[in-house]
C-alpha cells in the first residue's frame, strides 16, 4: 500500500523526470540530516573527507527536488588487498520515495564512476536493515556485523567491479 502512494506522488505527476547529477557535500545535507541524522545537530551531517578533491557526492533529483544522496570516497580498507578502492557513504533516499528504484540507481551511478576511476573495489560500512538492500545488488557481506555509536549495527560489504 505504501509502495502504491509512493508511486502515486511520484509517478502521478506530469513532465516527471528523474537525473542524477554531481552535487557538492553541502547539498547533500538535507536529505542526509532528515534520513541518516535525524533528531541530531545539522554538524553531524558533515563526513571527515567529504570536501577533499577525490570525494564526489551525486544527488538524485526528481522534477529537480533533491531525492537521493550517495558519496563516493577514494578511500583504502585494509581487509581488502586491491588497489584504487572506493567508498560509497551517505546513501539515503527521502523517506516517501524509497522502494522507488532511487537507491539502486544512484548506487549503479557510483559504480559507473569508479569503473570511469579504474578503481577495482567497492566498500562500505552498511546499517544492519539496509544489508539486504545491498545485496540484491550483488555486495557481500565480511565478517560479524559491528557497532556504530549511536546509529546501530553495521556489516562490512563490497563488491569488485571492473
Ligand atoms: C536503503 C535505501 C538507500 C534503499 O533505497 P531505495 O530507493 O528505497 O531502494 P530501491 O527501491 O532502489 O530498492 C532496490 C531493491 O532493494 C529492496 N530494498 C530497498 N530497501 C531495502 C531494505 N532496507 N531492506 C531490504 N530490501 C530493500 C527493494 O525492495 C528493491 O528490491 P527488488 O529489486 O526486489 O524490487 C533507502 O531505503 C534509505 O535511504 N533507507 C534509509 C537510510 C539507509 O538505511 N541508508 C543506507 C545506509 S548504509
């Protein structure tokens, strides 16, 4: 049912229209704060590394309101041994518009832009409930899931591209 209003918003509306598009890390605050920090000061919003050169943010836009966020960090993790690894952070989809297809698409946009990066490896800290989200588009998991203070448990996933 609530799979059927959300496509009824979205969907319903005419000249609709869906782009993603490169984004600095400042635009992708509103919809971080309202799905990944809600409740907490806009501060928290703001990721070590999000304004250096090698980090792209892209959005998602509907009718050009801001729908999705993702992150793309150049970033190594020591479990894995290939070189040029990515780090996708800050996935979140507003609230009213998720299980439209918005997240897999701009994760299918990060993957595009690493394969542009020659980089080999995708990686990233996913929340307990979005796993299987992650692995309908082909991530594994690595280990025991682990802690974050205060947002919850988390597994280690990845994927090799190229
Ligand atoms: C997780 C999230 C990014 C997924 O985006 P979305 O636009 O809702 O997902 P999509 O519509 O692209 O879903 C693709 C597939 O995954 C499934 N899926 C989406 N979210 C899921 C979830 N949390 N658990 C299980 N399956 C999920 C969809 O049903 C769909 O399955 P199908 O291909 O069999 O139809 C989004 O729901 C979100 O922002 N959640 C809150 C924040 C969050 O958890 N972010 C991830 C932090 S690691």
């Amino acid at each position: 049912m609530l799979l059927l209003l959300n496509c009824y918003r979205f969907f319903a509306q005419d000249n609709f229209m869906i782009n993603i598009s490169e984004i600095t890390f400042e635009e992708t605050f509103s919809v971080r704060h309202i799905v990944l920090r809600a409740g907490k000061p806009i501060e928290t919003c703001f990721f070590d590394g999000d304004d250096l050169p090698t980090t792209k943010h892209f959005g998602l836009f509907v009718n050009k309101k801001i729908t999705g966020v993702v992150s793309v960090f150049q970033n190594k993790n020591n479990t894995f041994i290939a070189d040029n690894q990515y780090q996708i952070r800050g996935m979140a989809v507003l609230n009213e518009a998720q299980k439209l297809s918005f997240g897999k698409q701009l994760v299918m946009h990060c993957e595009t832009y690493v394969l542009e990066q020659k980089g080999s490896l995708i990686w990233f800290n996913a929340r307990e409930n979005a796993s299987l989200f992650y692995e309908k588009l082909g991530y594994e998991k690595v280990g025991n899931p682990f802690s974050i203070t205060d947002i919850g448990l988390h597994y280690l996933m990845f994927k090799k591209v190229g």
